[in-house]
C-alpha cells in the first residue's frame, strides 16, 4: 500500500514562486552546478532543528556548503562495523571525495536533543531510555559528557554548557576517524565548533587552546 500523499497546496504555491523568481534569475548558475557537479568548501555538521538555518547564517548560496543534520549535530566514534552510519557516510563523502577544505560542527541554543540528554541523565526521561528508542541511543553519544555540566545549578546555563558540550564532543570524535585525522595533520582539512543563540543571532567559536567558546 502506498502510503505517499500529494505535496500541500503551500509547498506546491511557495515551488512555482521560486521556479519564477530565484530560478528564472539564476538559471545560468543552476544548470552550472548541474553539469559540473558540486565543489563546496565547507562541510557543516548541524542540527535538524527547523530553527537552525545554516545558509542564511552565512549568506550562502547553492553549492557553497554541503551540509548534514541530525539530532543534536553530534558526531559519532569512528566504528566500521558494516553496519548503517548515515552521518558517519557523509563525513566520508565530503573528506574523501569533495575533499572539502573546513568542517564545521554547529551547535545552537535551545537544543530539544540536548535538553533530552540532561533529562536522561537526572532521569527524568524514561521514554528515551527504552531500547527502542532511536533519539535516546542517538543520545547516548554525549551522555558521558554530562559530569562536566552536573554542578551547574541554573538549567538555563547548564543546557547552554551542554549545547557547547555537544560541539566539543563531535569534534574530538571526528579526530578519531582516520581520514579527517589525516587530513588534518597534512594541513588539507581544518575543524571548527560554533555555537549560535537563536534569539540573539549571535555565534560563538571554540578556541581549543583555551578550551572555551568566544564570541565571533
């Protein structure tokens, strides 16, 4: 049984206003990246949270970033046990063969993910403590973090702490990859951690000499 519907009438209207507009302006542009391929000079790690736009961020246009999202823009351990590694394929992808020039994992403000992490951790969350629960075995990844934020008696600044937490723990798991490492080491490939305020618009850059985040 075929379980698909038609697209909304929105989504149909808001396509034809594109196809019209930015399309009929840029077709050059678009065929371009059609035939040539893509060539982006940044992979970014983000999260799926429908607040984090990753292209207006930085103004970028199609083509410019090639971009992965998941729960909480965590990165896994490096673990080739053949079995299904969708973020773990597209940092595969964009290293080894875009040979992308900068990764950058993007944490923000206000993470349902991270929130979901700290709940787990006081127990709070049973729900996501069940087995089958794919976001909370997703989580896991940086339940071990949650001793550096634990004392932090505001949970307003313990979640921020967290969200930043999340940021340094993907980047120390890209490094266990042999190909970033690799990369890294021979200078072809740089990491960078940012962290946005939704409300504000502001962006923080991890400084891994002094182990904190910095206002851009």
């Amino acid at each position: 049984m075929d379980h698909a519907k038609p697209l909304p009438n929105y989504l149909v209207k808001r396509y034809h206003g594109w196809k019209a507009t930015t399309y009929a302006e840029n077709q050059v542009w678009y065929r371009r990246l059609a035939t040539e391929g893509q060539r982006p000079r940044a992979m970014v790690i983000s999260c799926c949270d429908s607040r984090v736009h990753v292209t207006s961020i930085f103004g970028a246009d199609q083509g410019e970033f090639f971009i992965h999202r998941n729960i909480a823009n965590l990165v896994p351990p490096y673990a080739p046990d053949g079995d299904h590694h969708g973020t773990s394929a597209a940092i595969e992808y964009a290293v080894t063969a875009l040979k992308v020039a900068h990764l950058i994992v993007l944490g923000h403000s206000q993470c349902g993910g991270v929130q979901g992490c700290i709940d787990m951790c006081k127990g709070q969350a049973p729900q996501l403590e069940a087995k089958d629960s794919f976001v909370g075995r997703w989580m896991d990844i940086l339940k071990p973090r949650y001793d550096l934020v634990a004392d932090v008696e505001d949970s307003d600044e313990q979640a921020r702490q967290f969200e930043r937490q999340a940021v340094v723990a993907s980047l120390e798991n890209l490094m266990t990859f042999p190909f970033v490492s690799s990369a890294v080491d021979d200078g072809s490939l740089s990491l960078h951690g940012l962290w946005t305020d939704i409300g504000e618009g502001g962006l923080q850059c991890y400084d891994p000499t002094e182990k904190k985040f910095a206002v851009v």
